[in-house]
C-alpha cells in the first residue's frame, strides 16, 4: 500500500488527497503533492500552493 499524504488549504480547509489527485485540474489520482506545478492554485479560493499543509490521516 502507497502511504498517500492529505494536503489542507490553510485559507479555506479544501483538502488534496493525494491518493485522489484532482482530475478536474488534470492531476491524476496518485500524484504527489510535490509533482503539482507550483503554479497550482486553490480551487475553492484560489489561495497559492504555498498556502497549504500537510495533515495525518489514517486510513484504514
């Protein structure tokens, strides 16, 4: 099993799983969170790559 982070937007707490990707955006599930192009924005607010966190999440 790949151990997949969760990133938050510290602005708006939308949340990237990086087992999920984000298609809409064209990242595909999987992608890593250092692999998004730092131009990358928040979808929700538009905040800036930077502006995110990591968090734990335990999966079962």
């Amino acid at each position: 099993m790949n151990d997949y982070a969760v990133y938050v937007c510290t602005q708006c707490g939308f949340e990237y799983d990086e087992a999920k990707g984000w298609p809409e955006d064209g990242i595909a599930p999987g992608t890593r969170w250092e692999d998004i192009p730092d131009d990358w924005s928040c979808p929700d607010c538009g905040a800036a790559k930077t502006d995110f966190d990591m968090v734990e999440i335990e999966r079962a």
